[in-house]
C-alpha cells in the first residue's frame, strides 16, 4: 500500500468514527445549537463533512493513478 492510499482510507474512516464513536456522547436534549439538540446538530454538520472527506479520498486514489484513468475492476 502506497502513503495516498492510507490518507485516502482514513478519510473514508473519519466520519464512521464521527457517527459510531462520538455521537453517543452529544445525546442530550440541550443547549440548542442552531436551534437543533446537540445530536441532530453534530449529525447534520457530519452530513457535509462526510462528502468533503470522501470527496478527498476520491481525490487521493485519482491522484495515485499513474496513467490518470480509473482503475476498471
């Protein structure tokens, strides 16, 4: 495994670990964020985040391709 390909899959890892892992400890009902609980807050900010991660992976894996066209498996 190349270095582009770990930092491509820690970014696929990172939001998995930002649902699984974290979520559990902002259910509480207040202080209201943005006029959301705590929960429901961290999920929509990780919706966003989410797609910029794996945009960045896609990115890295495109970027390790030698001939510049996609891997056909």
């Amino acid at each position: 495994m190349n270095k582009k390909y770990k930092y491509a899959l820690l970014l696929g890892i990172i939001p998995w670990i930002a649902y699984v892992v974290v979520s559990p400890f902002f259910n509480y009902p207040n202080p209201l964020i943005l006029g959301m609980p705590p929960l429901m807050f961290w999920n929509v900010l990780w919706l966003f985040l989410t797609s910029l991660c794996l945009y960045g992976a896609y990115r890295l894996e495109f970027s390790s391709n030698s001939g510049g066209e996609a891997n056909e498996h």
